[in-house]
C-alpha cells in the first residue's frame, strides 16, 4: 500500500525529526479521516514509544492509558494557557496542546514521551507492574534508558510550534464543516482520496470501485468497464494504487465500519451488514485484518472526551 503524507503528517514528521520527540495527535472527532491535508498514518495517531507499547499490552493498562491521555488533555483544555507540560502514570512527559472545534473539545496535540532533566526512580515501574505476568520488568528497564532526557525550558520552546500546527487543524476542520453544511453532505476520508494522479484506465477503476464496493464489484466487472483482460487490469491496479483489488475492498469497507463507529449509533452487527458483510464473524475478521484491532480496541482510541477530568490514576 502507498505511504499517502498529508500536509499534516509532514508537518509533525519534521517537528518530530528537529525537537528528537515523538509526536502524537489524537483525534476524537475523526477529522483525520475526513479531510485529505489533515490524513496521517496510523502510527501518528497513539503514543508508540517502545515504553508506552510495552505498557499498553494488557488491556487494562492500556484503559489506565486512554484514561491519562485524557486527563492531560482536558487539564490543557482547561488551562488558562491552553497547554499543559505534565507527566503521564509512568513518567513519561509531554507537551499537550487541545484542538477545539468551537467550544468543543476534539482532539489534541501530544509532543515528547521524554523525561525532563533525569531518569525516574525505578522503583516506579516496579510497583506498577508488579501485579502483572505478561511483562518482564527487565525489558521495561531497558527501554526506560532509551527515553530521551529533555529540559522543561526546551518543552517550553516548543509548546507555541504545536499550537500553530492546533490552529492549522482547526482552520481546515472549519473550512471543511462549512462546506458540509453549505453542501448538506457527510464526509469521510478513504484511502482512494488519497491516491496521487492516476492513468485514466484506473481512475474509472476507483470511480466505479468507490460507488460499488458496499454493495459488490468484482475483479471481472471493473476490468472489463476498463477494457483490461483480468489478469492485465489485477497488475496494472497493484502497480498504481499499491494494494490488490481484493485490499482495496477490504479496506474501504472497514474505513466505511470506522466512520460508522464513531460518528452513528449502531451496533456492531448493523455495520457489518451495511458495509456488505454477511455475518458479523467475518467482519471481525476483516477488521482486525485491516487495523490490527477489534472494533472495541479501536474506539479506546476515539472514545468521546468526558466533559469533567477523571481522578488521576
């Protein structure tokens, strides 16, 4: 599959690459999936530093996680300075900056996963993991010293940086609701919209694979709307769009389910079969097979912000 950059995914590469942080953006109202400059690779959209992925193995870390994140954001949301420097349950520091559509709380900016000014006391670790099997304490040492070691003044610098990329987003997120609603539209972003130029064979291709898909198109029927033999147009289609035929499918499928999730009321079983799948087994199948999460696994990653902050962990 091609490696689409939006213009906001080159922006935090290179903020990412100049501070020697890692950055972050989590988005809680899907505006990464709706509009192209704002498209960013999934690895952009969590904390995955080797400390936090270690952390996140079990499911009820990974609860305490979603939690923390959460907590920090609206702590910056609350903020009179609109950012927060704060430590998360393992030490891990970051800059959070929030995105607001409105009054709205929908997303934030995360930049650093390091310590300021030293490595914590182990004993931290300790205590935390103490309780749990599936982690060897050894292997979180050994990451703890792989953290980068930064000064506050230096998070400081770059807080005003992440709160030009937070108004870049929002612009383009208000230019976007302008148009839906000047339009009377809903929107979300697949993986076809972000296509550089293709041959005029297989644009058609996606024209007509982007209004079938849900409810059916074969190989055989798109090669032939494109005078292609099958085996000629399966080559050619690989070639330029990067995935097969059968991929695409899929994954527009699963993108369509990703959007429901977040922005319908219907359970899990209404999806699948709106998204064309005849059981709910085999949706889940494909679902992992796409996003390498369950539907439960991803919404921890798009659940809605709590209007008050949780006690800490």
């Amino acid at each position: 599959m091609r490696n689409y950059r939006g213009t906001l995914q080159n922006y935090i590469e290179s903020i990412s690459k100049l501070s020697g942080m890692e950055i972050c953006i989590y988005d809680l109202n899907y505006f990464t999936y709706k509009i192209n400059e704002l498209y960013i690779n999934w690895i952009f959209r969590s904390h995955n530093s080797p400390l936090c992925m270690l952390t996140k193995l079990s499911n009820e870390r990974h609860k305490d996680c979603v939690r923390m994140e959460h907590n920090r954001l609206i702590d910056a949301f609350n903020s009179k300075e609109k950012f927060v420097i704060e430590p998360c349950h393992c030490g891990l520091v970051d800059i959070v900056v929030p995105i607001t559509y409105g009054n709205h709380l929908i997303g934030g900016i995360f930049l650093g996963q390091v310590f300021i000014d030293k490595y914590p006391d182990l004993s931290i670790y300790e205590r935390y993991f103490e309780n749990y099997n599936d982690i060897d304490i050894k292997d979180i040492y050994r990451v703890v010293k792989d953290v980068p070691i930064k000064s506050y003044n230096e998070l400081l610098y770059w807080k005003d940086i992440c709160k030009l990329i937070a108004s870049y987003i929002e612009e383009k997120i208000n230019l976007f609701e302008l148009k839906k609603q000047q339009e009377g539209k809903s929107y979300y972003l697949s993986i076809l919209d972000t296509l550089p130029v293709l041959s005029a064979p297989m644009q058609k291709a996606v024209n007509i694979i982007r209004n079938r898909a849900i409810r059916g198109i074969t190989l055989q029927q798109v090669a032939s709307a494109v005078g292609y033999s099958p085996s000629h147009f399966s080559r050619r289609f690989k070639q330029e769009i990067g995935m097969t035929f059968s991929q695409c499918l899929k994954t527009l499928k699963i993108e369509l389910a990703q959007y429901l999730l977040k922005e319908s009321n219907k359970n899990i079983c209404e999806i699948a079969f709106e998204v064309g799948y005849s059981d709910v087994p085999s949706f889940l199948r494909a679902f992992k097979e796409v996003t390498g999460m369950t539907p439960k696994e991803w919404m921890m990653h798009h659940v809605p912000i709590r209007p008050h902050r949780e006690d800490s962990i």
